[in-house]
C-alpha cells in the first residue's frame, strides 16, 4: 500500500469514528424489532395500525423505568414532523428480561397532507419512519431500532369516494380553537345525505360529531346505511364519537351506498338572535367523517 492510500485510509476510519460518534445510537442492545405496518399501502388521511414484536436476545441488559419508545413520522422534503406516537410499551421497559417476546399493536391516524393542487405535487411524499428508545431525562440517550423510508399517496387515489349530497353546509374553520379535532367542521341540516362509493369489503366508519345541549338537551341523532337505522341515539354531551365496522352486506350490491344523519330538532341562529345573520336550519355538527377498508 502507496503512503498516499493508507493516508486515504486512516482519514475514511477517522470519519466514520466520527460519525459513529453522533446523533442516535445504533447498538440495539440485544433488542429485535419486527414491525408491520397495516394497510402495507399507506395514503394520507388513513389510520394504521402498527404492531411491534420485539425478541430479546442474551446481550440484552435492561432498562429503567424512565425509558419510552419514540415513533416519529418525518417529511423528507421539508424536514417537518408530520406526526409522533412516543409512548410506554403495555409491558413496562423495566419489566423487560432476556428471552421475552413482547407483542402489541397501537393505531394511529396520518392526517391530511398532501396537496394534490401543488404544482409541485409527484402523486406521493416520501416519508421516514424512524423508531426507537430514549430517556427523556438524559441527552442523547437515543437507541435507534428502526428507520425506513416509504412513499405517502393522496386518499383520493386509493380511499372510497365520499360526495357530501343534499342537506349539508358549507365547511367552516376556526383555527383558534383549543382542540385541532374541532377546528373544521360542517353542519347538518335535518337531514344529511352522503353518496359512498361502494368498496365491497368490510370497512370502518367513525364520525367525530356535536349537538347543541344549550338549545336541545333530548337531541336525538339518526344514522342510516341505505334506508337501514345502523344507531340512533341521544348524545350523553354536546361531543360524541362513534366508530362502526360496515358489511358488504349492509352496503349492498350497487356501486354506491348512501349514509343518512337524521335528527329530530334543529334550530335557526337569527330566529334565536336577531342580531346574528344566520337563517340556516342547523342539525348536527360533523367535525370528522371517516371511511376506509377496516384494517385488522
């Protein structure tokens, strides 16, 4: 070897000393993750599940109680957090031993993102999934188990078309509100009527809503698959979730289906104030109406 190569050399293992030396740790510690993303086709405005199957081998030394799991979603275009879910796994990384297998699952929603009007838009964004441990009391006591890159498409490339049909308003927003869950919303008038476009395979329904308990405290809400009551009931606060799972069969054989709210009072803002200059008949408030193949 030339004096001029083995120059060469000792700079590269310099510089991967020194890399090794930054940022998240890359020794597992023993610890063997096998994690599955649910759908395996991740759109935006999705839930997914994730479960996590962890193998610890003989090199595993424990962890103290302060020790949580990070899971942080990042856009790689703009490096921005698009979410993160860091959380104690049910069995206590404390209570981990040589030999365990722990098993769980946890679901969370990708929100909407993507901008299909962007000119910039390529039909997808690539996002970088990156796992791992950490004490929140002690710097850079990151132990990074998993990292992977995948493209993210737009919903409206692979979700059931949802045409909101006769009886609904416009959406309205206010981004001062506290709860970012809320700050979007439409109102219902007595009746709502949305055209489904009919997936047939089991899916899952949730509808994040709200009464007015001031105006009505015996409100009652209506939903319908087709002309078929799927629940009626009187929401117990002026808030009220509800998830469904939804049958083909209870869809049909058509290539569209319709979901009905329906509820039995409504009122008109300026027939209640003659100050306010509203003359809509108002219902229910819908802040989130979900409707996707259910994942199991």
């Amino acid at each position: 070897m030339t004096q001029r190569n083995l120059f060469i050399l000792v700079l590269l293992v310099l510089a991967l000393v020194s890399l090794s030396a930054c940022g998240e740790k890359t020794d597992t510690q023993g610890i063997n993750l096998n994690l599955t993303l649910l759908p395996e086709t991740v759109t935006d405005s999705l839930y997914v599940k994730m479960k996590y199957e962890f193998t610890l081998s003989d090199k595993f030394q424990g962890f103290d109680d302060n020790y949580l799991l990070f899971v942080h979603f990042w856009r790689v275009k703009n490096k921005e957090m698009l979410l993160l879910d860091d959380h104690q796994p049910e069995k206590k990384l404390s209570q981990w031993k040589k030999g365990d297998k722990i098993s769980y699952s946890r679901v969370l929603f990708i929100p909407r993102f993507l901008d299909e009007f962007d000119i910039d838009f390529e039909g997808y964004e690539v996002i970088k999934l990156s796992l791992g441990l950490y004490n929140p009391n002690v710097e850079g006591s990151k132990i990074l188990l998993f990292q992977k890159s995948f493209n993210v498409q737009s919903a409206s490339s692979i979700a059931p078309e949802v045409v909101y049909d006769e009886g609904w308003y416009q959406s309205e927003t206010d981004l001062n509100l506290k709860n970012k869950d809320e700050r979007t919303w439409r109102w219902t008038s007595k009746k709502a009527v949305c055209i489904i476009e009919n997936p047939k395979k089991e899916c899952l329904l949730k509808i994040l809503g709200g009464v007015d308990k001031a105006k009505f405290e015996d409100q009652k809400v209506i939903f319908k698959i087709n002309d078929k009551i799927l629940e009626e009931f009187i929401p117990e606060s002026s808030k009220f979730s509800k998830e469904y799972v939804i049958t083909p069969g209870m869809m049909g054989n058509e290539d569209e289906f319709r979901f009905t709210i329906e509820t039995d009072k409504t009122f008109i803002p300026s027939a209640l104030n003659p100050e306010v200059n509203d003359d809509r008949e108002l219902g229910v408030q819908v802040f989130f109406l979900y409707f996707r193949e259910n994942v199991k």
